[in-house]
C-alpha cells in the first residue's frame, strides 16, 4: 500500500473542524468542482460510526463510478473510512485534528491506496485532488468562521 498525507492549518478549533468535516455540505464544497455527486444522489445527513453509503459521482460533469464509504472511527479527533469505487480497490483514508494554540488546528488527510501499476494513477490523482481540497478548506473556513 502507498500513502499519501498533505497537512494545513485551519483558523478553526480541531472540535469544530472535525464536525464540518463530518458534514456532507462540506465534504460536496471542498471536492467541486472537480468532483460532484451525480444528479439525485443524495449523502446521509449524519455521519456516525459503522454508516456506509454508496453514490454515483461525476468527475469533471462526466458520470464516472460508484463511489463506496464505510465510517470505521469517528472520535472528536479523527474520521477513519475504508472506501472504493471505479479504478479504486482501496482507499482507506485517515482526516486528523490537532490543537494549536489560538483556537487553530492541524488538518491532515492520509490516503493509503494500492500500489503497483494501478496505483500510481490513483496516487496522483490523490495528490491533487486533495491539493485542490485543502486550498477549498481554506476558502470554507472564512466563510463558515
């Protein structure tokens, strides 16, 4: 398995940001528009530990794969899932809140994925799928904040 871990700091305490991370609004802002939920997909309103949900998804407007979610650990500082779906088998991914000082937090997302010859273009794609994710991460926080 290969992972890959991209960090940035949030002007927000690790509790709150963990519950927006834990929001389906978010997760929908922070991907688009690169990737959307096709048309009349809908998410689970609340995420809990042991949910698993599937919907069809859209990568750049064009349908692409059904994509698969099971929560394994949600804790006031940590959400854990194991995911798949289309060209990806494997897709365990790890979100982190760290305190800092002045009500601000460490977000790291870790990704661990295939590797081999099907994993290099999953690998990058994560690098910059998720690249684009933290830079929309920023924009939500002042706009929530």
């Amino acid at each position: 398995m290969a992972k890959v871990r991209l960090t940035t700091i949030l002007p927000l305490p690790p509790e709150r940001a963990r519950e927006l991370a834990a929001q389906p609004e978010t997760m929908r802002y922070v991907l688009a528009p690169y990737v959307t939920l096709a048309p009349g997909q809908e998410l689970p309103d609340a995420v809990e530990e042991g949910l698993e949900a599937s919907a069809r998804m859209r990568l750049l407007g064009i349908p692409a794969w059904r994509h698969t979610i099971r929560v394994v650990r949600l804790t006031p500082d940590e959400i854990y899932t194991n995911e798949h779906g289309g060209p990806v088998r494997t897709w365990n991914h790890r979100l982190t809140f760290e305190p800092l000082p002045g009500g601000r937090c460490v977000y790291t997302d870790e990704i661990e994925v295939e590797d081999g010859p099907r994993g290099w273009p999953v690998r990058l794609f994560v690098e910059l799928m998720f690249r684009h994710r933290h830079r929309r991460w920023q924009t939500f926080v002042r706009a929530v904040a």
